[in-house]
C-alpha cells in the first residue's frame, strides 16, 4: 500500500544552518507530494506541494523535488531561523486519503 | 474568515462521559475527513465523508460517530470515553481527492479524558 517513510528526529541546528529533512515514499500510480507543517500548539499547514514528477514546491523559503526515479521529497532549507521550529511531516495523496509521516521535530537554536 | 473551523479546541472530561467535537468548512469542498493525532505526533485517518457518505472508516472503535448533516458540516461524536482517546482530533476538508487537490485542516481539538 501506499506509505511515507520520514526521517526521524528530532533535530537540532543553529540559526543560519542548513536543513534538509529526508522523505521517501511509496506508492502505486502517480501521487501528489506534500510538506505540512505544525507549529507549537497549532493544528497543520501547508507548507508546499508537487503534483508530478520533477516539480518543485516551493514557500517561505523551503524547497522540495518530486523524484520520481528515488521516490523522494526531501525538503530543503537553506537558512533556518528560530520560527522555523516545528514539526513537519512529508504526505502523499492515496485513493481518498492523506497518508502522512511520522513527522520531524526541528529545534532551531540562536 | 476561518476555512475549516472546529470547536471546542480544549476539552477536558471524565472518563465514561459522551463528548461531541463540531466541526464546519466554508471552503464549498466536497469531502471531509477526521484525523488523530496521538502523542507522539502520529496522524491518523479515521473518517472521511464525500458528499455526506461515507468512504473510509477505519478501525475505529464503534464509540466514534461521524455525522454529516451537510458537505459543510462533519461532526464527531465520541461515546463512554477512555483515557486512551486523549489526543488531538483535527478536521480537515478537500475538493474530491485526486492528484493535485490539497486537504485543509482545522486548528485541532484537543481532548484530555480523565
């Protein structure tokens, strides 16, 4: 069945650090790819999202590519601030259904 | 203007209690879902409704009722609560769920049964 495998956390940087959080899936037919975001005491949010192979989502500064031929959305930050802590999980479109990861924590420090 | 809206966001009850958590989306999507959130983050589908049918309903105790009085509306009711149903319920919303479409969610109800 469909499923997302996400790097586990947490994870700690300092600001101005560089971030990428791994996640790889798998899926039968053409899913759509999704970075949501949670910050403390909040409920999720888009962060951004790809629909086919070789898109790249992109907001707020972070970056993901659909790879089709590694099945991976990794997201990528280039700087990381201190509002970036939060909890982000990688997700993919099933047949009615979002399945998402097991979420990674990140911890940004000044 | 809220997209997806959902009360109460802080529940607290006694264990044996029956609560109910309302959700509504002002969105015009077709299709709802109710997710659970454990603590250690973990999501999970419970419901989704299409046009107020349902199409997925997981392995879910029977204690959990899902009602669709509308497309805009899907409301949970939860029976005999337990301390293991303690976690956030979030809502969400989407148009019909294929490539491309984007599910939105509520800001969470979070339940503490004690």
């Amino acid at each position: 069945g469909d499923s997302v495998t996400q790097m586990e956390g947490p994870v700690t940087l300092s600001e101005e650090a560089f971030l990428t959080i791994n996640c790889t899936y798998t899926a039968t037919g053409y899913p759509s790819l999704f970075w949501y975001v949670q910050y403390p005491g909040e409920g999720l949010q888009l962060l951004l999202k790809a629909t086919k192979a070789d898109d790249k989502g992109s907001n707020k500064g972070f970056e993901a590519t659909y790879r089709k031929e590694t099945t991976s959305f990794h997201l990528e930050k280039g700087s990381v601030q201190v509002s970036d802590s939060a909890v982000y999980f990688c997700a993919l479109t099933g047949a009615n259904n979002l399945f998402f990861g097991t979420g990674t924590r990140l911890t940004v420090i000044p | 203007d809220t997209a997806v809206s959902q009360t109460p966001k802080y529940l607290v009850t006694q264990m044996g209690n029956d609560k109910s958590i309302k959700c509504e989306q002002n969105l015009g999507h077709d299709t709802m879902y109710w997710y659970k959130q454990d603590s250690k983050k973990f999501l999970k589908i419970m419901f989704s409704y299409n046009n107020k049918e349902l199409i997925i309903n997981e392995t879910v105790p029977n204690r959990f009722s899902p009602k669709s009085p509308d497309k805009a509306h899907l409301n949970l009711h939860i029976n005999s609560l337990e301390l293991g149903d303690s976690a956030v319920y979030f809502c969400a919303s989407s148009l019909i769920l294929r490539s491309g479409n984007t599910i939105y969610f509520g800001e969470g109800s979070w339940l503490t049964v004690v």
